[in-house]
C-alpha cells in the first residue's frame, strides 16, 4: 500500500487546482479549482502549525467562494436577460 505524506497531499492539491484553473473553460469550474487550490494551501498552513490562520483562511475561503459563486449567477442571469448568451 502506498502512503503519501500531508504536506505533499497538500502539495498536490495546491498544483491541481492551479492546473484545473487555467485549463478549465467554464467560470464555475474556475472557482471550484480555485477552492481546492485554497484548501491545499490551507493544508500546508495545517502542516506547519498555524492552526489559527489556517482557521480563519478556512472561513474565509469558504465565505469568499460563496459569494463569487453568487456574483458569477447574478451576472449570467444579467448577460442571459440581455441576450449576449445562448
């Protein structure tokens, strides 16, 4: 059986969501490689014993996801209603 350790999980992690990021095409999809891209950093600041930053890049990662996602909808319905989508 193979055993990665936590700080290269979190290495991994970080490397795909940046990957994800660039290659993908949708905007939604963006954000959610954005969020693993997070959760990998908040990972490697796990790691090294910052427990309270990596708490509070936690929430607000969490947070900051939620309304990009709800800014991203509003301005589809936006482009949607004026006919500047299919």
């Amino acid at each position: 059986m193979i055993v990665i350790d936590f700080p290269y999980a979190a290495v991994v992690l970080m490397i795909v969501g940046a990957l994800g990021g660039v290659l993908q095409t949708r905007p939604m999809d963006k954000i959610l490689m954005l969020a693993v891209l997070g959760d990998g950093m908040i990972s490697m600041l796990s790691v090294y014993g910052y427990l309270d930053v990596a708490m509070a890049s936690s929430f607000i990662t969490f947070v900051g996801i939620i309304i990009l996602m709800i800014g991203l909808l509003r301005t589809l319905e936006i482009k949607k209603a004026k006919g500047e989508l299919h």
